[in-house]
C-alpha cells in the first residue's frame, strides 16, 4: 500500500506531465493501429517475430505458460518480465545514462504495440476485446515508468537548502542549482568589478527570471 500510495502522490504531483504522457502514449498507439489497417503485411511480419520470441529464448517460459493454461504462473511471469525487463531495463535505467532515452524507448514501444495489436488484423478482432484491458494496464505501468529517470539523474549537488544532504538531483533541481551559481557569479563580478548594482540591472533580473521560471517544477505539473 505504501508503494501505491506513492505512486498516487506522484501522479498528483505531475498530473499536467501525466495526462501529456497518456494522450501521446495512447495516442500513439491508435495511430499505429490505423497505419497497420493500410500495410497488414508489417502486421504479419512483427507477428511472426514477436511468436517467434515467445518459442525460443528468455522469453520461452512466459509462452509456454499461456499456451498451456497456467494462468498465475503467466499472470506472474508477465508481471516480472514487464517490471524488471520492460520497465527497469529499458525504460528507467537508460534515463540514469542518456537524458529522456525512457521517454523515447516509451513512444517506441506505443508504436511497436499500435502496429502488433491492431484489430486490423482478422485473428485479432475477437482477442483484442479483451485484451484491451490489459493493453490500457500495461500502458499505465511504462507510462509511470517513462519520466521515473529524469528525477533520478545525477546531477549538481543542492545540500546547502536540504539539511547538508546531497542527493541525486532530477532535471529541475540541477536547473535550479545552476540559477543558483549564475546568481552566485553575478554578485562576485560586481563586488570585484566596482559594479555594485549590476546585479540588480534590469538585464540580469530579466535573465535570471527566464532561468528560474524554465526549471521551475511548475512547467512538469
């Protein structure tokens, strides 16, 4: 419960940045589904690779399951390999590395989902009922996962306004450690200078402003 309630905390911290990441998710996979009505044969293709994937490899187990009726061992597979694998492998770990990498392995797997999934396809039509459920709770889990890493990124320390810890900073907070330093130079250049009012010239104020007002947390909200 504690995980959930979280997870809701965040939802409701970033509700502007989650309603943008569902409408471009989902959005996306509409549009996938309607290109396929025109190519069936790509359809057909990623079809056949994805039934491939699921006979032989890591994945062998998890197709072997459903396509013996064990239910809770599929229900238990699916769910590990889409938190470790899906979602912690290639969504949030890459955001740690390369900034925004999560988001775009997210709007690459919505395609990849339109395209597999369309009930364009006739043996489709009858099992995407269904499955559209678990198409839209899948969704929801990689839409939460994809700007997981951008909180998470290593970044300037900001302790001095956090009881002396140094925490791994996310996007905004390097941005507002930066405003920081930039505030910090502007006042040593005055002092050396001669220029004790500079920082207060309309130019600096202007800039400063831009700066704060761009990392502010407001504009992910």
């Amino acid at each position: 419960m504690k995980a959930i309630r979280s997870a809701w905390e965040t939802v409701k911290e970033f509700r502007r940045a989650y309603v943008v990441l569902n409408v471009v998710y989902y959005g996306l996979v509409i549009v996938g589904m309607i290109y396929v009505a025109f190519d069936p044969s790509l359809q057909q293709t990623l079809l056949g690779a994805a039934s491939g994937a699921f006979t032989s490899g890591p994945l062998a187990a998890v197709g072997s399951a459903y396509s013996g009726g064990q239910v809770l061992r599929a229900v238990a597979l699916t769910f590990v390999v889409n938190l470790i694998v899906g979602s912690i492998a290639f969504v949030t770990l890459p955001s740690l590395v390369i900034p925004f990498s999560g988001l775009l392995v997210g709007v690459y797997r919505a395609i990849l989902w339109g395209l597999m999934l369309s009930p364009a396809a006739p043996e489709l039509r009858l099992i995407m009922i269904p499955h559209s459920l678990t198409l839209i709770l899948e969704g929801q889990a990689y839409i939460l996962a994809m700007p997981g890493g951008l909180r998470a990124r290593p970044g300037l320390p900001v302790a001095a306004e956090r009881g002396g810890h140094e925490p791994q900073a996310g996007i905004w907070d390097r941005g507002q450690a930066f405003a920081a330093h930039v505030r910090a130079g502007r006042a040593r250049v005055g002092r050396r200078g001669g220029l004790r009012g500079a920082g207060n010239h309309p130019i600096y104020q202007a800039r400063g402003g831009a700066v704060r007002a761009w990392v502010s947390p407001s504009r992910f909200r």
